[in-house]
C-alpha cells in the first residue's frame, strides 16, 4: 500500500505547486509614468521692441500637496508684443537639472500650453515646433492687449504617442507641470 501511496502523493503535490505558482496576479510591474520633476518654472519676456526683460517664476521644491509655491507675478505694458521663453528646473538636485533642455530633445513628446484668462488680455502664439511641425511651446509670442488684470495658466504636457497637430489637444497625455501666474497690464 505504501508503495502505491507514494506516487500519488508525489502527484498531487507537484500538482498543487504548478497550479499555484501559475496562479496570482500579474508580476510584471507597470512602467513608471515619464514624467519630469519640475520644480522651478520661469517665464522670461523680452518686449520685440527691445525694452527692459520681465520675468515671472513659480517654485515648488516640495512638490504638490506639501507648502504652496513661491510666485512672482507678471507686469506687462499694454499692447506690446513679447518673445518669451520658458525654462524648466529641478533644483531638488545638485546641480540643478535644466529640464527645459530634456522637454527639447524629447520636443515629439511634450508640449506647452499657454491659457491667459481672458483673451482681451493677452493672445499667446506657439513659436517653436518638434520634428513633426507640431508645435512644442518653449519660445512663444505673447501679444498684450488693454490695460487690466487677470492670470497665465502654464501647462507642459507629456504626450508620447497622443501629441495632436496645431493647436494641440490639451486633455491628451500627463500633466509634468501646471502653474497660474497673476498678470498685470498697465502703463
């Protein structure tokens, strides 16, 4: 009995370890969003008419959630044309990283979206493309319009294989960083 016993429970067990191990779930990992860390975002302006540079800046070393950014408004003059650059830092490293540099040599997978509150405030023009002539948002024309206030929503998307032709889809890919500058237009 022993000997017949012994081959059915060598079955049996190595029949529960194979449908075990081939049950569970799925060990392979989800790959990690790309996404930058940015934590300094600055918006420089240069009038075309070459007047004094303006710039604004939002800093966020604690990323979102922990303490709320440090911001500097924009001060604009009423119906100037602006060339303007954005520049993208991770200072949470030593030295600081220039992702702005990264977004570039990535430019097929990202893009830059400008929202000014009002449209009578200031109208935004992409000037910078990626390889396929879409646009990527890094230098842009910002063109003012009346004296008044109002805010400058910044968005740099991640769009890898999602990126949309002109004017670009904005609820497309993740979100790497999202900042609202105040703006002020006056004389």
């Amino acid at each position: 009995m022993k000997k017949f016993l012994r081959p059915y429970l060598a079955f049996l067990l190595m029949g529960s370890l194979l449908t075990t191990t081939g049950c569970g779930g799925d060990d392979d990992p989800k790959p990690a969003p790309d996404n930058e860390e940015i934590t300094t975002v600055t918006l420089t302006l240069e009038p075309e008419s070459k007047g004094q540079l303006v710039a604004a800046s939002s800093k966020d070393l604690d990323g979102v959630g922990g303490n709320a950014p440090v911001k500097t408004p924009l001060t604009l003059k009423p119906n100037t044309t602006y060339l303007a650059t954005l520049t993208l830092l991770n200072e949470n490293v030593n030295p600081p990283v220039e992702v702005h540099k990264e977004v570039k040599s990535e430019a097929n997978d990202h893009q830059v979206f400008y929202t000014p509150s009002a449209g009578s405030l200031m109208t935004v023009t992409v000037t910078d493309k990626d390889a396929q002539n879409r646009p990527l948002g890094l230098a842009a024309t910002i063109v003012t319009g009346a004296a008044g206030t109002g805010k400058l929503k910044v968005v740099l998307k991640h769009q890898k294989g999602t990126k949309a032709a002109a004017p670009g889809d904005a609820t497309k890919g993740e979100t790497d960083v999202e900042v609202e500058f105040d703006v002020m237009v006056q004389q």
